[in-house]
C-alpha cells in the first residue's frame, strides 16, 4: 500500500494541470439571421495528499479517507445564440483515481492500532472477537465511501430562453434574486465549486406608461446546486425529479457483517460467519422547490 502510495504521488505534485480554453463561431446566415456559438471549457487535474487530519478528536472515518486520491474536473460550457433566442448547455465531469478503498484503509487502521483492537480491549471483548469489531470499522468506511469518488459525468445546466424588448422568458436552469437578495439569491458563485441555480420557468416584463414605470419577475421550479462537492469528493444523489435528467441517481449500498458465534437449540456450537448486508438505494438529497416573484412601479 505505501509503495503504490508513492508511485501515485509522483504523478501529479499537488495541482498538476488547470486548464480553460474558450471559443467562438459565428455562422453569419441561418435563415437569414446570426448564430453564434461560444464554447468554454475548464479542466483540473490534481491530487491530495495527507492532510493530517485524521489525528486527535479529528480522527473520524471521515478525516480518514480524505487523503491520497486524485481527481479530474471538467466543465464544459456551450451556448447558442440566434435571433432572440439562446440556448445553453453545462456539462460536469469528475473521475477519480487511486481512490482510498474500504477494505485496505480498513485493514490498515487496525495494523496501526489506532482504534479498531484498542477499542476493542477498553470494552472488554475478548481477542477471539476482534475481527468482529475490526468489520463493524470497515462497515463504517464502506457507508462513507458510498457517496464519495463517484465517477459522474452529467448535464448540470440546461435552459432555452427567449428575448425581446421588455420580455424575456426561460425554461430551464436560471439565477434570480429577490428583494436585492435578502429575500431570495440564487446567483453564479461558481468559483468556489456549489453553483446554485433553479430549475423551471422564469418571466420578466417591463414597460413604461408614460411617466410610470411598471416591471414584474415571476418564477417557479425546483433547487438545483451542483451534485459533485469538490473539496470532500462527495456526490449528492437526488430523489429523482423528473426536471433532472441524466443527473446520477443513488444505488443500494453492500456490506459485509460477521455473526458472533452461539449455541443453536441443540446445544452445539456455531462458528461466527460473514452475512451479505444489502441497504436499498435513498437518496442525500431532497430537491427544494421554489416560487417567487417581485413587482416594481416607480417614476423615470
């Protein structure tokens, strides 16, 4: 294990590439108007090292599989423009390798001592038993590792919207703010990795009447925060809405538990055994639905 450990850290040193490169074609007649089409990519490749944290009243199952995996992210973005109408597309990658396993860290703990047959003797079980606590501690690393360093490659942002003077309607993913965001914010902040936008319809109108000015915002849909949190490696699995296509969908979650051995109803001895322990698939994570809408009147 330490071995590959090394030969996986001498490939990318801490944040080996990240790259962004855009793009831009106009076809100048579809129909007699413009299409232009711009096209921005962000890759990232890099790779985490122990970032001790996994010591003292930190040293939980989850500090302890944080540490030596590398990652690829990926977002491409793809938009369209013709006439008053665009079309967008957002589509998140993130592959994992050399990824922590539940068995090897596992095992690996309870060479080390650090908690498994420590714990085990503070509780009085007896060394035959042992194995019986070391599995309840991987038990934990595989309900830990179920959700994280997922391969996930999906269409995170998807909208149609349609714009002409005073109007303008979306269908799809959109950013809206209420009440100069007090009230409700949903704004790109894609920079720190958990953009948030809402998924459904959005319509905006504005027209002067005279000296008054009338503007209106109305929306209705459903949260839609990036799925792939990049800094744990965690994926969010939703409850399956049906306005998130294509986004990754949970599975059931295998185990494996080791039966204390007994005595059955004849009085004869039963060895302990590894039992097959099947969760069915749920969801971590509850899509928010969202209905909301401002309207203004003032003087020019």
């Amino acid at each position: 294990m330490h071995t590959a450990t090394r030969l996986a850290a001498l490939l990318p040193l801490a944040s080996l590439l990240a790259v962004e490169s855009a793009g831009a074609t106009e076809v100048p007649d579809v129909g007699g108007k413009s299409l232009l089409i711009d096209i921005t990519n962000t890759s990232i490749i890099d790779y985490h090292f122990n970032n001790r944290n996994d010591s003292g009243p930190a040293g939980t199952i989850t500090s302890q599989d944080d540490d030596f995996y590398g990652e690829w992210l990926d977002r491409l973005n793809v938009q369209a423009s013709w006439w008053r109408l665009r079309l967008g597309l957002r589509l998140d990658t993130a592959l994992y390798y050399h990824t922590p396993n539940a068995d090897t860290v596992a095992a690996l703990v309870a060479d080390q001592k650090l908690l498994i047959d420590e714990a085990a003797k503070k509780n009085g079980t007896p060394p035959e038993l042992y194995p019986l606590a070391e599995n309840t501690y991987a038990t934990a690393f595989y309900e830990d590792l179920h959700t994280r360093y997922l391969r996930t490659i999906y269409p995170t942002k998807l909208f149609l919207g349609y714009t002409q003077p005073g109007v303008d309607v979306t269908v799809g993913d959109f950013y809206v703010q209420l009440g100069r965001g007090l009230v409700f914010s949903a704004r790109k902040i894609d920079e720190l990795g958990v953009d948030t936008t809402v998924r459904g319809v959005k319509a905006a109108a504005d027209h002067d009447f005279g000296p008054v000015q009338l503007s209106g915002t109305i929306f209705a849909g459903q949260m839609n925060p990036l799925r792939v949190d990049e800094p744990s490696g965690r994926r969010l699995n939703g409850a399956g809405s049906p306005l998130f296509f294509g986004f990754p969908q949970d599975s059931p979650l295998q185990t494996y538990q080791i039966t204390e051995p007994s005595l059955n109803s004849q009085n004869m001895y039963v060895p302990s055994k590894v039992v097959s322990v099947v969760e069915p698939a749920s969801p971590t994570y509850l899509e928010d639905t969202a209905v909301g809408g401002r309207l203004e009147l003032g003087t020019k």
